[in-house]
C-alpha cells in the first residue's frame, strides 16, 4: 500500500509540476486561465490523496477549498475581467518562451538538488512532495518575472500558492491553521486584486504593470 | 500572578481588535480619532505590565525576554504616533484630502494593524505569526492606497505584489521548519512553537533548517526591506499617509526583523546548519550600501527617509548578523533608538509636508526661519539619524563600527564609509530644507509637537545615559541572542 | 655697540670711494657718509599726510634692531658680554623683524613706488632668509652650537680643516649677504630707477633724520654681514674675552684689515657684475639657498667619510 | 577636588546653552551669556593653570555614570590635559570677553548664543576624557556645535557649503579615530584609556592606528591634505568663534594625537618620525602660500592655522623620533617647542581673528582689496593687531619667534639619530620650516599693510569707526601675552616641564633660575636666547636714538602731500593692492604650487576700458583628492538611481534571482 501511494503521490506532484510548465508555454489570456484552472484540479486531487493516505480528514476540506475557489470561481471571475478590460490577445511574455522553458527546467533541476542532502528521516514521502513542490513555486515565480501582464502575474502567483499546498500537505499532520490562512489568504488576495484591477481599469485602459510605472514621482 | 499577566495579553490583543471594529462603525471623525489614542494608550498600559507579570507560555501565545522589548516599543510608538495622526488627519480632513467615509475605514484600519503586530509579536507559533504578519502586510496595503491617486494606488499594488511573493516564501520556510520539528518533537502544535523549538533545534535535520532559512530570510526580508527586495518600501511610505510611514518605519519593519531573529535563534542553536550570520551580514551590508547611495538622488522627501530606514535596517540586521554580545545589544539599542528616531522625523516630515503643501524638497527650504520648530525638529532628526552625539543613535553606530572593526575590519570600513556617504546626502538635503532664504508658504503649522519632541527626548537621554535596569535587560537578550 | 656704530659708515664710504676709483672717477671722501648723516639729522622731516605713526616710528625701531644685532656679533673678539643673548638664529631674526618694520613702513603712505618696494623686498627676503638658515645649520651642526663666538672659536680649532660643505656655506652667505644688502646685481642703492629699486623705494617717502637713521641702519647691516663672514669664516685674531686690552687691540687690528679686504673685494665684485632683472633674483636666491641645504647634506657625507 | 571643579564648570556652561535657547529672543542675553562663559572659564582657566603648576596634587580621576553603562563616563586629568585646559579656557574666556563687545553687532543671537557655550564645554570634555566613548563623543558634540555656529549665519552665500564640508569632513575624521580605537580596544572592547595603556598593541597595528590618528585628528586640526573644510568654515563663523575654531579646536585635535600616540600608542616607530615632520613641513609651506594668495582677512588668518599646525606637527614628528632613538632630552626639547607654540598660537590667532572681526563689524568688509588706511580710524585695533602679525611672523621679541627658535634648536640636534633618512630628511624640514616662517612674515606685510596702511579705498574704509572696550580689552589682553611670553619664556618652558616629564620620560633644564632670564635649551656653550634683554636692549637703543636725535638734531615736522618719486597723482587707486603685493611671490611659486595662470586683457590704444589682470590658481589637493571622490559618489549614485524607476517585473526578477542565488550558495554549500 505504502509504494502505490507513494506513486500515487508523487504521479500528483509530478503533473503539478507539468500542469506549471503548461502555465509557461500558453500565450493567450483564456488558455492561460483555462490551464491555471486545471492545475487548481491537480492540486485538489493531489491533497484529497493526501488525505487519504494520511487518514487526515480535514485535508478533504482543503481540497474542496482548493476544487471550488481555484477551478472555478477564479477562473470566471477571471474570465470576466479580461473580457471586461478586452484583452484576449497574446501576452507578450518578455522573454521567448523557448528560453523560459529552459530556465524552468534549470529551476526544477535546482529545487531537486536542493533537496538532496536532506536526510531520509524527515520521510521520503515528505522530500519528494518538498522537491516537486518547491519546483512548482519556482516555476510560479519564473512566470510573474516572465510576464508583463498583471492578470497572469496572478495567475502566476496563485500557482505559487498551489505548490505551497501541495508542501503543507505534504507535511504530516501539519495543525490546520495552516491551511486556513493559505485559504484565508488567498480569499483576501483575490478581493484585494479585484478592487485594484477594478481601480486600475478605472484610471488606466489596461493593466499591464509596465504602464503605471510611469506614474512614479520621480521620473526625472 | 500570571493571571493578571494573561489578562494583559488579552488586553493587548484585544483592545485594538474591538476598537477596531467600533472604528468601523463610527461616524465622527473627532471622536473617532480619540477613541483611537484612547485604545493605543491602553493597549500601551497592558503592555507596560508584563515587564512586571507575565502568563506561562501558551501554545499559541507567549511572552518572553525578546518579544516584550517589541511588544512595549511598538505599543508606545503606536499611541504617539495616534496622537500625532489625529492632528494630521483633522488637516487632511480640512484641505479634503480624505473623504469621512474613507477616514473611518483609516482608523479601523489603523487598530486592525495595531491589533495583527501585537499578534506577531505575542504568537508562540510559527504559523499563528505567519498570519499575523499577512494581515498586516494587508492591512498596510489598504492603508498605503487610500489617497486613491495614481502614485499611491501603484505603490500600493506594487507594495502588495512584492509583499504577497515574500509572504509566500515565508510561509514555505515554515512549512519547511515543520518538517525539521516533526520528525524531533512529533507531530502536532508543539512542531510549531517556540518555546519548545528553541529547545530541541540541535537534533534538527540541519539540511532542511538551512532550505527553511534561506526561505525565511527572503519571505521575512521583504518585509524588512532589505536590499535587493526593498522596493516596496520607498513608494509605500511616500505615498501613504504620514501616520503609517511612521508605523512602517517605526514598527513594522521591527516585526519582520523579529521574525527573522526568532528563526535565527533557532538556527545558531543547531550546531550542523549553516551559521546565519554571514547571510545576514551580507544582505545588512548590501542595504545599507545601497540605500546611502540611493539616498542622494531623492527630491520626496519621505521617499528620503524611507530610503534611510532601509540602511538602519541594514545596519540593525548586520549587527545580529555579527552577532557577539556587544553587537546584538547594539543591534537592538539602535533598532529602538531607531524606530524612535524616525517615526519622530515623520512626524515632522508630516507636518512640514502639509505646512508647505508639497513633499518635494526643491520646493521647501529655509524651515528654520519660517518654522522654527518644524525646522530645528528636522536638523535635530537628521542629527540624530546621522548617528552624530548627543543623540543615541551614536552610541549603537560607536559600539557597532568598533567591534566589528577588531573582528572584521574590512566589513567595518565599508560600513563606515557608507554610513559616511549616506550622512553626505542627509546633510545636502538638510541644507537645502532647514537652511537658506525660506520659500513657500509660511502659514503657521497646527502642529502637535508632543509626539515629537517626546521621542527626541528619549533618543538623546539614551545617547547621554542608558538606565542601568534597560541596560541588563538588552545584554541579557543579546545573550540570548548568540 | 659704539663701535660699530663709529665704523659702518667707515666701511660704506670706503666701498664707495673704491667703486669710484675703480670706476676712474674720484669719489666721495672716506667720510662722506658721516656728513651725510649729520645733515640729514639737522634737516626737518616732510611728512605725508597719510603717514601714520607706523611711518615715524618704524625708523627709530629699524635703526635700533639693526643697531642690536649688529653689536651682538662678535666682531673682533669672542665671548664679548651678552653675546649669548642671541644666537645666530635669533640675529637673522632680529634683522627679519627691522625689515618687516621697513616694509610696513613702505606701505603706510600708500603708494605705488612704497608698494613695489616693500613687495620685492619681502620676496627677496623669503628667499634669503631660509638660505642665510641653511648656512646657519650648516656651520652650527659643525660647531655643535648657535652662538657665534662658540661657532668662531671651533672654527679656530684645528679639527675642522677644509671642507666643501664650508665653501658651500660661504659662496651661500655672501649671495645672501649680497642681497640683504641690496647690492648689486640684486639691486643697486645708487638709482632710482623705478623698474630696478627695492630698498631705496621703500624708503621713498623718508626725509631729515628718519632717512638718517634707516641709511644709518644700513650701513650697520653692511657692516654686521662682513663681520659675521669675517668672524666665521677667517676667524684667525679675534681676541677672546679676558685676554687683556693687547689682545683687544690686537683683535681690533686685524679685525678693521679683515674689513678692509672684505670691503676691497666687494667693491671689485660690484663693479664687474651687472645689475639682474627682478625676476632673476628669485633664482638668484634660490642657488644660495640650494647651496646651504647641500652643504648641511655635504656635511653628513663627509662626516660619513 | 580640581577636576570636579572643572566639570561642574562644564555642566554650568550647558545649562546656560541651555537656558540661552529659552532667553535668546531677550535683548540682555547676549551680555548675560558671554558674561556668564567668561566667568566659568576664567574659574576653569585658574583651576587648569593651577593643576599644571602642582600636577601630583590635582590630577585625579572621576567616573560619572553616564556614556556607555558597563564603562561610565570616565575624566583624567593629567598635566597634558591641564596644560591643554589652560590652551582652552584662555582662548573661550578672552572670546567671551571680545563677545561682550562683538555680540551686540550680532544679527541671528538666537543662532549663536545657544551654541556657543555647548561649543566651550564640548572642548573642554575631550580634553577631559578618559575612555574612548567619552572622548569621541565630546569630540563630535565639539564639532557639531561648531557646524551650528558656521551656520549662523546661513543665509550668506557659500556658508551652507562650507558648514556642509565642515560637518563631512569632521565625520570622516571620526570614523578614522572611531577605526583607531576600535583597533586599540580590541574585540573585548576595551574602550578606557588605562586598559589601553596596560596592553600597547603590536608594531604593525600601531602603525595603522597612528595613521588613521593622523586621518583623524589631522583632518579636524588641517594637516595638508585634509585641510579643504578649514577656510571656508573658520571665515564663515562669527569672528570670535572664528578665534575659537582657529585658535583652539585645532589644538584640541593636536591634542587628540599627542594623547593618541605619545600616550596610548607605546613606543613609537623610528619610521612614524619621518612621516609626521614631513607632513608638517608640507602643511606648513603650503598653508603659507595659500595664505599669501588669498584677499580674504578672515580666510588668510584660517589657512595660517594651516601652516601654524604644520610647524606644531613637525616638533611633534621630531620628538617621535627622538623618543625612538631614546635620547629623551631632545625628545623633550622638541614636545615642548611644539607644546609651547600650541600655546602662542592660541593666543595670537585669537588675537588675529579678533581683529579681523573688529574691522568687519567697523566696515563690514573682509575682502582687503576694499580696506586700508583703517590706522587712522581704529588705531588702537592697528596696535593690537601689528603685535599680532608680528608675533605671528616669528619676530623677536613676540612669543611666536621663541617656540619656533626652540623648533630650530631641535632640529639642529637631529643628526644624532641613527636612521640616515631623518638625518638627511630633517635638515629639509627646516628649511622649509624657515622659509615658511619668511613667508609669514611677508603675508602680514600685506595683510596689516593692505588693511590698516596706505589710504583707504573704500568709503566704507574711509569713515570707519573704532570697535568696543570690551573686544579691545581682549585684544590688548593677548598681545600682552604675546609680549611676556615672548620676553620671558622661561617660565612657560618651565610650566610646560610636567608635561614633557610625563609623556617624553625628561624636561629642560629649570630656566629661571639662570641669570638675566635666559633661556638655555641645552647648553650655554650651544645655543641660548634671552628675549628680555634684546627686548630691552632694542628698547634701549631706540630710546636712545630717539632722544640724541630729538635732543641734538632737528624735530621740525612738515606735512605735505606724498611725494612719490615726482608722480602728483594721488588716487587711493594707485596703491599696491594685495594682489600686486604677493604677485612677485606667485610668479615664483605659484606656478609650481597652485598651477597659477595670469591673464592681461590691456585694451587697445584709443580704448577707454580699464586693463584687466585675471589670476586663475587650482587648489590641487582638491583636484586631486576630493573632485574625483565627489565624482565617484555623483557616477554611483546616478548609475544606481536606475534602480528607483524599474517596472514591478523587474523588482521581482530582483527578488527571484535573490532566491535562486541563495539556493545555489546552498547547495555549494553543502
């Protein structure tokens, strides 16, 4: 039982990883929220397993949380936004996606060699779900630096929340207020966002981060 | 007795959170603005207490040496710098600057923020802090975009991107802390307190306290603003409201800086991790560094003094980062004397930028002709911050340079030249402000100059005599410290 | 101190009447400069009427440090009573200060011809002095002292010999000499020619018995310089003190032909050599004072040998 | 006990800083506050003057609970720190007094009264400081009330500049004593003086810490090159605190380094006697010439400090190498040359600057081109002032000639050092020394002559009017000290004996016992000087010529217009100005020294406009030193300034890369 889960686990952790490189390689706003929305899935997937093999129920809530809020209810109101602010069009990403590609694979591989050196006593279970996460979180990263544009800069920030998950959940028994202030923080997040987006349409006619930079003091 | 030291905590915690709430509801703003000095000055007596009583150590709360040096300097600066609000807002009020509406959501904001400091402080795990530090990056967000413009809705926005991305790293590094703690002390609460952290970090998996640091040191970092993930800093205290300036540069920086102590007491406790001190040093030396230099093309003058809490930070984070009895308890007299220091010079700052209707400093000059006050306030602050005597803050900056020098003496030089550097700015500009024919508008300020000179107060008794009951207290932490 | 005072005059007209023979002209009498002196005594003083009190006292001051320092120099015989009141050092300075008085003087009535004097003239002196110090240093760290009749009389020793850095030391001091007295080719006494004078448009403006005196006081500076030169350097029959009056007489004797032949050879010296543009006296000067570092350096050298 | 009494002094003048922040509006605050400093330092002075006389009965150590808690705030007095006291409190009470007169011209009192007590006791507290926290924070507390009273009067063009430099310049120099004793205490911290002495650091630190010394109390003192920030803010004070800063700060840092290195340090290094004369030299030559070519009074008096602490540095440096050699007589004859000219300096640099500021505040003029014929105005502020020029020049029978004959004396013993750098080096430095000491005198030529003499130039020049009692009081005050100390040096010498006792192991021989007042370094045989008698003797003689003449000879007197040389005109304009003074000496030196460059527009025959001279010279330690550091901090901090307008993406990539790179040094770590 315990190799399949382990599998099992790391089958999860291993598409989260995959699902980000997809985050990286769309470059059109609905196929980015669309894929973002499947990895919201994998996550779910990925800690209801958890759940399971660690008999740890309250994790099935963060799963839900996880199912709910990321795969749906964002992704709409994301949808909404970008139909609103009229940008379906392609995102520019600031480097090419081959090299960003690259880079993400450089980031996976350091993630993993990070980890090595950590001893099996913190659970194998624990270091691999560590590595994949981290390298989830790398990923998400690498995808506010890649684009210009503020609504897949969140996107990408919430994929980092994802790997954050996958890595609570990962730890055994971890007390749940952990949980709850990632949900918690997310929640605010995303009302936080929306008001700015909102603001932001309000006084620009896009919300691309390069724009409002010229509204600094001190440009001299 | 640890009744009534509990009650205390509970007092801390929750006065700020029902004000909080009674803010939300209340319509006048006068009265509003003095409930809210009314609640920072209790919440500053319940503080008070515990130096005399303190609750046994809670799963969730504790009060020990380190946090009540915190929780005391961040209550007594929170209820002057309310006094010092309320007379700022009521002018913001009259050249309509804020809206009522806003003004409401301002003050319940104000003790939101009070209440989630306190909580970080108080917490005795490492998740519970985690929140509390979340919510205060929030609470500051909303509070740094209220004026709604342009500049001030981006600072905010970029105040929120940088800050949620260090959030998110910090919340690894704890996640990370969890799994050290599991596998040693078991699964449960206990993984994540402090008290029992501290105690059982030697069997910890070196390996991952370092993974988990390094995490730390850049989620919690942020905050601080240290360089290279400062650049929230500047824009939010420029374009926020003064009051908050000062609490960011004042408090919230020392809240994240205490975070990433705590972490640190935990890693120099476990003999196989790596030592924290160099990354710490390197990261202090590069802010204080950075920021003198960044000092001298500055014409905003809070962007100025934002700028300058950066290299205090640097130079407070360098010193735990040297580590040794002499530096950390200069460490932590320079980061009082510090928070002191500037949130009275954005006091001043606050008044001279509403006196003179303009924060750009080409535009103000000759303060010590056309307000005397408001213009002595600025040198004596400058003088101050400089490091110079008869303020405090030369007595940190003397035992800093000095002890790092026999250890250390390139570090010391370089840190000496910077802080040479960054005193060349401060003066240009003083020059310019305090000095001169006087410009611009020469009404009268309203201004309260309780809250400032109160500090200044303070900052030069420290650099004429420590108490001697202060003085154990700091060489006691500091020995906790290394 | 009379005694100087009776011979200075002595030694100037000498010069003069010599230069004059040289010249083949026939000049003014050994005693010209005595009536000189007492005429201008007897004539009334014409003042500016910007003169201020600095004008009418700086004579009396010039004529009395020169007076001083030149009777503190042991003429014709050693260890005379109060020689060690001052050593060389303190002559040279006593001489800087009766020229700093002159010079100030030379700007009290505010013109341009006192302003052209006085400037020059310090020029000059910042070079001369620290070259006439040099020559000090070198002949003290030889004698091991500053007082001149100490430094004479190690000179008399046997033990000192010949030596370069001395020759130095002598070629230094009577550049310096030379200039200090405003001699040619530093500067010629005899004209008034505004592009050339230093010392005589200083004194432009004087008259009656203040000229009197600062003539008077030159004439002792020209004295003192020889005597010192005498005294240092042919230090042969200077009496020492308590010897008893032949030996004063004696010293007497062969100090007035020392004068003599020093007088001789400068009267020589002038008429051969032209007068230099001012702004060669810089390097002038510079060379005497080269010569006086190197001899004090020469010194180690050959003290090292 | 006299060192209580000292601090009860120094507390008595900050609570009057205190007080005068509160009643500086008040018309009588002036009078009351330089009354009240007067009276404090005289107390002080007494007590300083007397500890010096009898150092075994008063010196004494105190320990106040203040400063830094584990070590206290810990005062020494000692005979150096005595004699320096004496240095200080003469000056700050002859200040008070001037200030009594002076401050009534005062514009912004409420500028400067506050401060100027602070200033006084923040020197007095670092010549009491026994510890190294104490001593630097009396002595920034010093530099910073002085900053204030440069700012006084900000409104003046260049003030804010030059008080902005000061403040710079004062800060780096107590980083550098900050490194210094950061090397002596040690890691332990050991921050008092007395645990410093138990344990003298090894030869290499002491180097460093005698060069940082340098750095620091140099650069507060104006050793060449650190000299920029010294004329332009002395000038800028008010003149009595330009007095103080010239005549007395800069001690105070002298002392500084003869407390740092002649009794902190150990023994010293034969190589350190090189360095130090040979700076002084330097400094001293170059003061001079910079003096020379300036037309500002005020500036001309600051870099005379320049070249007065020059000739203080070079007895210092020969006495460091005289202690190295071990011959401690010459050791001592060179620290107490230096010493005693610290004290002449003091007293007639004061005097300088006080008149200096009689005639600003008589014609509001410090530019000499517009001054002159002031004699007949001010004739008494003449008097004064001539003394002090004289004493200045080194002219027997003034004050400043004997330190400077005791300087000479020194050096004419260095060919007994062993090393044969000095032995060639130090004759060197003399001449240097000398003609420094010519050149003096031809810039006070100028100085009294341009200003007092000749005709005035100016209206204002014209019709000027003699300054207060009271600063004239203080004048005649210090050029009478001028004199004494000139004339009988031998007590001063034998006053300054504990001193040298105390830091170079052996004193001079007694002096008053010798007959007739004669001062004998050595020995009879070697050298001696007796100021008395020459004093009386010129005295004397002038005496005598004046009443042989005036009895015997004519005394008739006739005025008439000037004579000439046969030119009638007789426009003030025709006079020698400064500038034309000194330009014989700028074409000697200046070429080489300021890269002088001289101009002549003559305008064409037949054109009416006036022939313009335009002198152009380069202060070439700015050019080489400062211009390119301004440059450096100028280039960063544009380049880095990038950095404020990135977009939010970049400032992530900033935070991203951080990450990386911190796990990247982990796993080379590991």
């Amino acid at each position: 039982m315990d190799r399949l889960s382990l599998d099992i686990a790391h089958l999860f952790a291993g598409g989260l990883v995959l699902v980000s490189f997809m985050l990286l390689y769309q470059d059109r706003m609905s196929g980015l929220v669309n894929t973002f929305a499947s990895h919201a899935v994998v996550v779910s997937l990925s800690v209801a397993w958890q759940a399971y093999i660690q008999q740890a129920p309250h994790l099935y809530i963060t799963s839900a949380i996880a199912l709910v809020v990321k795969a749906f209810v964002i992704p709409v109101a994301l949808h909404r936004i970008i139909v609103r602010l009229g940008i379906h069009g392609t995102i520019e990403p600031v480097v090419g996606i081959g090299q960003t590609m690259l880079a993400g694979i450089g980031l996976v591989a350091l993630s993993i060699l990070v980890m090595l050196p950590i001893t099996a006593q913190a659970g194998t279970l624990a270091r691999e779900d560590l590595a994949f996460s981290l390298s989830v979180i790398l990923l998400g990263l690498l995808m506010m630096v890649s684009r210009r544009n503020a609504v897949s800069q969140v996107i990408g920030f919430m994929s980092i929340e994802n790997g954050l998950i996958l890595a609570a959940t990962g730890a055994k028994g971890m007390p749940l207020v952990v949980e709850i202030s990632v949900a918690f923080s997310i929640l605010v997040a995303l009302i936080v966002i929306g008001i700015f987006l909102f603001r932001i349409r309000e006084r620009f006619d896009t919300v691309d981060v390069h724009d409002l930079d010229r509204y600094r003091g001190e440009r001299p | 007795m640890s009744d009534a030291g509990s009650l205390a905590v509970g007092a801390i915690l929750l006065v700020p959170a029902l004000s909080a709430a009674l803010l939300a509801l209340l319509p006048d703003d006068r009265t509003a603005a003095r409930l809210n000095v009314v609640a920072t000055l209790l919440t500053l007596g319940s503080a008070v207490v515990l130096f005399a009583v303190r609750p046994a150590p809670g799963h969730f709360l504790i009060v020990d040496d380190l946090n009540v040096v915190f929780i005391v300097l961040s209550t007594f600066v929170g209820s002057t710098t309310s006094v010092f609000s309320a007379s700022y807002i009521a002018h913001e009020l009259e050249i309509g600057r804020l809206a009522p509406a806003y003004l409401r959501f301002y003050h319940a904001m104000y003790q939101t923020l009070m209440f989630a400091m306190n909580l970080a402080l108080l917490s005795n795990n490492i998740g519970l802090m985690w929140v509390a530090v979340e919510l205060a990056t929030l609470t500051t967000v909303m509070m740094v975009g209220i004026y709604r413009t342009a500049a001030a809705l981006e600072a905010a926005w970029k105040y929120f991107i940088l800050g949620s991305v260090g959030i998110a790293l910090a919340l690894f590094g704890t996640i990370l802390v969890y799994l050290a703690a599991r596998s040693v002390v078991g699964e449960g609460l206990d993984a994540m307190a402090w008290s029992v952290l501290v105690g059982s970090a030697a069997k910890f998996d070196p390996a991952l306290l370092n993974l988990s640091f390094v995490f730390l040191l850049l989620g919690y970092g942020t905050k601080v603003g240290l360089v290279p993930l400062h650049a929230w800093l500047p824009d939010a205290h420029a374009e926020g409201p003064t009051p908050i300036s000062a609490v960011l540069s004042g408090l919230l920086l020392n809240v994240a800086l205490f975070a990433v102590l705590r972490f640190k007491t935990i890693m120099s406790s476990n003999p196989g991790a790596l030592a924290p001190g160099p990354l710490m040093v390197s990261l202090g030396l590069l802010s204080v560094l950075f920021a003198s230099f960044m000092l001298y093309r500055r014409h905003d003058i809070k962007r100025m003094f934002a700028y300058s809490s950066i290299e205090h930070m640097g130079i407070v984070t360098f010193a735990f980062g040297m580590g040794g009895a002499l530096a950390n308890f200069a460490g932590l007299l320079h980061m009082t004397l510090h928070s002191l220091t500037k949130s009275a010079i954005f006091f001043c700052v606050g008044h001279i930028a509403q006196v003179k209707g303009t924060q750009h400093m080409p535009d103000i000059r000759g303060l010590t002709v056309s307000h005397p006050l408001l213009g002595w306030g600025m040198v004596l602050g400058v003088v101050a911050i400089a490091g110079l005597p008869p303020m405090g803050i030369f007595v940190s900056e003397f035992l800093i340079v000095t002890s790092t020098f026999a250890r250390q003496p390139a570090l010391a030089v370089v840190l000496g030249l910077s802080l040479l550097v960054a005193l060349g700015a401060l003066l240009l500009r003083l020059n310019g402000l305090a000095f001169g024919d006087p410009y611009g508008s020469n009404e009268p300020s309203k201004a309260s100059f309780v809250p400032v000179f109160a500090h200044f107060g303070l900052v030069f008794a420290a650099g004429i005599w420590l108490p001697p009951a202060l003085v154990a207290w700091f060489q006691h932490v500091a020995a906790l410290l290394s | 101190m009379l005694l100087v005072l009776a011979l200075a005059p002595l030694l100037t007209g000498y010069v003069r009447k010599l230069k004059a023979h040289l010249l083949r002209r026939q000049g003014p009498p050994l005693a010209q400069p005595y009536r000189d002196l007492l005429r201008l005594l007897r004539k009334e003083v014409v003042l500016a009427h910007s003169a201020s009190w600095v004008f009418r006292v700086a004579p009396y001051l010039v004529f009395a440090t020169t007076w001083v320092a030149a009777a503190l120099v042991p003429t014709f015989a050693t260890g005379l009573i109060f020689s060690y009141a001052a050593d060389m050092i303190a002559i040279v300075a006593l001489l800087g200060s009766a020229r700093f008085m002159l010079a100030l003087a030379g700007l009290d009535v505010g013109t341009s011809f006192g302003g052209i004097g006085s400037s020059r003239e310090m020029m000059i002196a910042s070079l001369a002095e620290p070259a006439m110090l040099m020559v000090v240093f070198t002949l003290s760290l030889l004698a091991g002292s500053t007082q001149l009749s100490s430094i004479a009389a190690s000179l008399q020793g046997p033990d000192v010999g010949l030596r370069v850095s001395l020759a130095l030391a002598l070629i230094g001091l009577i550049m310096v000499a030379i200039a200090e007295n405003a001699r040619i080719p530093v500067d010629n006494p005899a004209t008034h020619l505004e592009l050339t004078m230093v010392h005589e448009a200083m004194i432009l403006e004087y008259s009656g018995r203040h000229l009197a005196l600062i003539e008077a006081a030159s004439y002792l500076k020209l004295l003192l310089y020889v005597s010192v030169i005498a005294c240092v350097f042919f230090p042969w029959g200077l009496a020492v003190a308590g010897q008893g009056l032949a030996a004063y007489l004696a010293g007497l004797a062969v100090y007035v032909a020392k004068l003599a032949a020093s007088g001789f050879l400068l009267a020589i010296f002038e008429t051969a050599i032209a007068k230099m543009r001012v702004f060669r006296v810089p390097d002038f000067l510079g060379a005497a004072l080269m010569l006086g570092l190197l001899a004090t350096l020469l010194l180690f050298v050959t003290r090292a040998g | 006990m006299a060192l209580g009494g000292l601090l009860w002094c120094i507390a008595a003048l900050l609570a009057a800083s205190v007080a005068a922040i509160a009643v500086a509006r008040h018309r009588a605050a002036t009078t009351f506050v330089y009354a009240f400093a007067l009276g404090v330092t005289t107390v002080a002075l007494v007590i300083a003057a007397a500890s010096l006389l009898a150092p075994d009965a008063l010196s004494g150590a105190l320990t106040l609970p203040l400063g830094l808690p584990w070590l206290g705030a810990r005062f020494r007095l000692d005979a150096l720190a005595a004699f320096f006291l004496v240095v200080v409190n003469l000056g700050s009470a002859t200040a008070s007094l001037y200030g009594l007169g002076y401050g009534r011209h005062e514009e912004a009192p409420a500028r400067v009264l506050p401060f100027f007590p602070a200033f006084i006791s923040g020197m007095n507290l670092v010549v009491l400081a026994a510890d190294a926290f104490t001593f630097l924070f009396a002595w920034e507390f010093m530099s910073l009330s002085s900053w204030a009273l440069v700012m006084a009067h900000h409104r003046r063009s260049g003030n804010a500049a030059a008080g902005f430099l000061y403040l710079l310049m004062a800060s780096l120099g107590t980083l550098a004593l900050l490194l210094a004793f950061g090397l002596l205490a040690g890691p332990s911290g050991g921050y008092a003086f007395d645990a410093i002495r138990a344990m003298p650091p090894s030869a290499g630190v002491a180097g460093v810490v005698l060069a940082l010394a340098l750095v620091g109390c140099g650069s507060k003192a104006g050793l060449v090159p650190l000299h920029v920030w010294l004329p332009l803010a002395h000038p800028a004070a008010p003149s009595h605190v330009s007095a103080l800063m010239s005549g007395v700060m800069t001690k105070v840092a002298v002392y500084g380094f003869v407390r740092i290195v002649f009794d902190l340090l150990g023994a010293p290094n034969w190589w350190w006697g090189a360095v130090v004369p040979l700076l002084g030299g330097v400094t001293a030559a170059m003061g001079v010439l910079y003096a020379l070519m300036q037309h500002d009074l005020k500036r001309l008096l600051a870099y005379h400090t320049v070249e007065n602490i020059g000739i203080i540095f070079i007895g210092l440096g020969l006495a460091l190498a005289f202690q190295a050699a071990g011959m401690r007589g010459a050791a001592a004859l060179a620290l107490t040359a230096a010493l005693f000219h610290v004290f002449n300096h003091s007293v007639f640099k004061s005097l300088l600057f006080f008149g200096a500021g009689a005639v600003l505040t008589a014609t509001g003029e410090r530019d000499m081109e517009h001054l002159g014929g002031l004699i007949h105005r001010m004739p008494l502020t003449a008097l004064a002032f001539l003394v002090g020029s004289a004493a200045i020049s080194a002219l027997p029978p003034f004050n400043g000639f004997v330190s400077e004959w005791l300087t000479f004396q020194a050096i004419l013993i260095s060919p007994a050092l062993p090393q044969w750098v000095l032995k060639f080096l130090i004759p060197a430095i003399g001449a240097l020394l000398a003609l420094s000491a010519a050149l003096a005198a031809a810039c006070f030529v100028k100085a009294f002559g341009v200003t007092f003499l000749g005709r005035p130039r100016t209206p204002v020049a014209r019709d000027a009017a003699e300054t207060s009692s009271w600063s004239l009081g203080a004048m005649f005050l210090l050029a009478g000290l001028c004199l004494v100390a000139g004339i009988l040096p031998g007590y001063f010498i034998d006053a300054l004996a504990p001193v040298a006792q105390a830091l170079a192991g052996a004193h001079l021989p007694r002096q008053h016992e010798l007959d007739w007042l004669t001062i004998v370094p050595i020995a009879q045989s070697r050298s001696s000087y007796n100021g008395l008698l020459l004093f009386s003797l010129v005295a004397l003689a002038a005496g005598l010529a004046a009443d042989v003449i005036h009895r015997w000879a004519s005394d008739a007197v006739r005025r008439s217009e000037p004579w000439d040389c046969g030119f009638p005109d007789a426009t003030p304009v025709t006079q020698y100005t400064a500038g034309s003074f000194t330009q014989p000496i700028r074409r000697v030196f200046g070429t080489v020294v300021f890269r002088a460059r001289e101009e002549v527009h003559v305008p064409r025959p037949g054109d009416s406009s006036a022939a313009r001279l335009h002198v152009q010279l380069r202060d070439v330690p700015w050019d080489l030193l400062y211009a390119p550091a301004a440059g450096l901090v100028d280039f960063v901090a544009d380049h880095l300034n990038k950095v404020q307008f990135l977009t939010i993406r970049a400032y992530l990539t900033l935070v991203f890369g951080a990450l990386v790179v911190l796990l990247m040094v982990l796993v080379v770590w590991q």
